[in-house]
C-alpha cells in the first residue's frame, strides 16, 4: 500500500507554545498537537495550564451495572477525556450495560474523537443481540451541534460523562450543552467522568521564565486552559498585557470558535482561529496559513 505523502513543513522553524494538558484522561492531547507541529516543521513548545485525571471508577458505578442503560435514549461525549474515562470505568465482565431493550441507543461524540468509540467499547455497552445501537458524529464539531444532531429528545432521557472542574471557574460549555439538550426536550444526567484541574503557580515558567525563548504562536484547544494560564501568570507576578509586551510578535490561536469566544470572555483577543476543529489538524493548518508567505493581506 502507497505511504501518504509527508506533510509541507509548513511551519518550519518556528516556535509554537500550547497550553494543552499533557497527559491525563485525554489521550494524551498535548501529545497529539505536538507531533502535529513537529510534523510541519514547527518546535512545540509545551505549555500545559491544566491537567486532566480520572475519578476513581466509584463516581461513575451507578451507571456502569448491568442494565445501567436501559432507562437511557443516548449516550453523550463532549470531550476525548469523557470516552478514555468511561471506558477505563467499565467493568471488566463481558455483560453488557444495556440488552433488554429493542429500542435504539445512540453514542455521539465530536469529530476525531470518534475514533475512540471503536467496536469492543460498543459491545461492552449494549452486546451484540441488545439494542440497535448508533454512532453520532455531528457534522459541527461543538456542543451546539451535537445537541443539533440529537434531535427532538420528546423526554429521553441522554446520559453525559462531563468533566468537574478543580481549582477554576467551570467554563460556560458545558452547562450551556446541558441547557441546550433540555431546552430541545431531552432529560439530560450529568455523570461525573474526569476532573480538570490547573496545572499550578508554575505553569506559565515557559513563557515568563527568564530562560524564556520568544514564540512565534500560542495555541488554545479550550476555555479552561485560557485560565489556567491567566492564572499562572498571575502568580508569577505577570499580567496577559504584560506577556503581549514581552512578546508582541505572538500570533495568538483558537481551536474552533468556542474556545475562542471563551479567551475573549477572559479578555485575550484571538488573531487565528480554526475553521476546522473536529481535530488539531484544522488549527495547525490555520496557523501554517497564517504563517505561509504567500498569505495575502
């Protein structure tokens, strides 16, 4: 079989700071982005502001016994981190959580993070002589359209493994997807799947230490890592003007509109954001255009 074609580095040579978490429940987001960018060329340079961890298995029990989702129309992830977090929850017998129902059973998650929801994690869910079950992938890769996509719930009831925030404001997109999914009919159960957390007092040391190298670009894949951020930089003494001084060349980026609306509810403007964001490739893309000499202002 053909190899695909390497990508055009793109980005080579420049400098890409990301304040995605690390590791954690999320399958590993700052690992992803990051090869992403080294793939175009580019140096990544980690920044992460939060951290992802799963809650012990006990939080989610009530809905991983057998039958747990027989009650339940639908199944909804808003994050790579709820699908890691619920599958490494599931027990480890073959029973499936749902096989006394012939009525259909829809799992949705957002773009690439579909990709998690692969045959075995299905089968451990409703069997494979349970309920007719289906995989939604909105053609928007938000919250908004996930709910669009769901359709009229008519008072189904749809399951949602979301995250608790620690030691930050929670960001309004998941209370707003809550809202959503009620205001269209649907009974929504918030789960507990995973926790989001700041990083800590030293976050920010990357891009205000005094070894500090000047980045071309910063990247933000969500609303909370924003604050994070702020957040470390005020406790390194710093301000967000005062970082925009520092390095006034840097191209700030969004990963979709969501995230941006959110850093510019913070009060950091947005020069970039990704038009694509089902997966981390529409935002380097957005980038590399931004960066690409022919770009025409």
């Amino acid at each position: 079989m053909a190899q695909p074609p390497p990508e055009p580095l793109s980005l080579a040579g420049r400098r890409v700071a990301f304040t995605t978490p690390q590791t954690g429940g999320g399958g590993a987001y700052g690992g992803r982005l990051g090869a992403l960018l080294r793939q175009r060329g580019a140096s990544p340079v980690p920044v992460p502001t939060i951290a992802v961890h799963p809650h012990d298995p006990d939080r989610l029990r009530a809905f991983l016994l057998p039958g747990a989702l027989d009650p339940f129309a639908a199944l909804a992830f808003t994050s790579r981190s709820g699908i890691s977090a619920f599958a490494r929850a599931l027990p480890s017998s073959h029973h499936p959580l749902s096989d006394a129902s012939a009525l259909p059973f829809t799992v949705a998650a957002l773009g690439s993070d579909a990709d998690l929801l692969d045959g075995a994690f299905l089968s451990r869910l409703c069997g494979d002589a349970g309920r007719r079950l289906t995989v939604l992938v909105p053609d928007v890769a938000t919250p908004a359209g996930l709910v669009g996509a769901l359709g009229r719930g008519s008072g189904r009831r749809v399951l949602c493994p979301v995250p608790e925030v620690v030691g930050l404001r929670e960001p309004p997109v998941v209370p707003d997807f809550l809202a959503a999914l009620e205001a269209a009919g649907w009974v929504a159960v918030r789960a507990p799947a995973y926790a989001t957390c700041w990083a800590g007092p030293g976050c920010a040391e990357a891009l205000v230490g005094p070894d500090a190298a000047a980045p071309d670009a910063i990247v933000f894949t969500s609303t909370a890592e924003v604050e994070g951020l702020l957040k470390g930089l005020d406790a390194a003494g710093w301000s967000w003007a005062r970082l925009r001084a520092r390095w006034p060349g840097m191209v700030v980026a969004a990963h979709g509109p969501v995230t941006a609306a959110g850093a510019r509810s913070l009060g950091v403007e947005v020069d970039v954001v990704s038009a694509r964001f089902s997966s981390f490739h529409g935002v380097v893309d957005a980038l590399a255009t931004t960066f690409s000499p022919q770009k025409t202002v």
